[in-house]
C-alpha cells in the first residue's frame, strides 16, 4: 500500500511538474544534471527510498511517454496521408526528421548549457531556418511540421 501512494505521489508529482513547467531554466542550464535529479533525491529522502528505485520509476515514466507521443505522431500523419494533406513519402519523411532531431537534441544539450540565453536564441533560429529550408525542399507545408500531438493538431508555425 505505501508503494502504491508513492508511485501516485511520483506520478502526480511528475505531471504537475510537466504541466507548470516549474523548473528555473537559468538554474538548469547551469547544471550538467536533469532538473529532476534534485526532485529525485528529495523524494527518495522524504520517503526512504531508493534513489537508484526512483530514478528507475521516472525514467520508466519519461520512456512511456515518449513511446505514447510517437505512437501519436505515426497516428497523426497517417491521418494526414489518408486525408491527401501530405503523401506516404512525406510522411517518412517527417518521421525521419523527427527521428533526427530527437538525437540532434540529445547531444546538444551538454553544448546549450554553456551557452548565454542570446547565444541559444541564435542557435534556436538557425535551427528553425534549417527546419523551413527543409520543409520547403520536401514540399511539406509547415502546418505539418509543428506542433504534432493529441491536444493541439497541426497549427502555423511560431514565430520565433
């Protein structure tokens, strides 16, 4: 029974921390660790667990999630080959370039740390030009690139 409220505890732990975005992006830019690693810890304090047991627990969760969104994705483009908005290619296309970014992220992200809040400003629109110049090659309207998910649909692109 006292798992069950921990694990309920972490759970809405996690979704709160998701939903408000509490954590300060100066502090965690000056870290080489997750935000969460200071949220682990203090939970595996609070309620004598594990930290290695949490840790374990959160990285399940954050696996889920990612499994869930890209199931999303494939679900969403599908959609959009079977309403004729993009083609089966463009469709692979998209999903390989999602793919890409996904690493490219991953090992950017040591390198974004050491940077100055304007320097990843610039860095974020190169990235975004490249994103568009890519688009526009593949005859992928932007619409399609963005924004992908069960709560929100295809939208226009932000500006930057």
């Amino acid at each position: 029974m006292k798992h069950k409220l921990v694990l309920s505890f972490l759970g809405l732990t996690i979704l709160g921390v998701a939903a408000l975005g509490t954590f300060d992006k100066q502090v965690w830019a000056k870290t080489t660790n997750s935000p969460m690693t200071s949220l682990i810890t203090e939970i595996s304090q609070k309620f004598g667990l594990n930290q290695a047991d949490v840790q374990s627990v959160f990285d399940e969760h954050r696996n889920q999630m990612h499994e869930r969104m890209q199931v999303e994705l494939l679900e969403r483009l599908s959609e959009l080959v079977n309403e004729g908005k993009i083609t089966e290619t463009q469709k692979q296309l998209l999903l390989d370039k999602h793919k890409e970014m996904v690493v490219q992220r991953e090992s950017d992200r040591q390198n974004w740390q050491t940077k100055t809040a304007e320097e990843r400003k610039a860095l974020m629109q190169t990235k975004h030009q490249e994103l568009v110049n890519w688009a526009e090659v593949n005859g992928i309207d932007l619409k399609y690139l963005f924004h992908f998910g069960p709560h929100h649909g295809p939208k226009d692109v932000p500006e930057l």
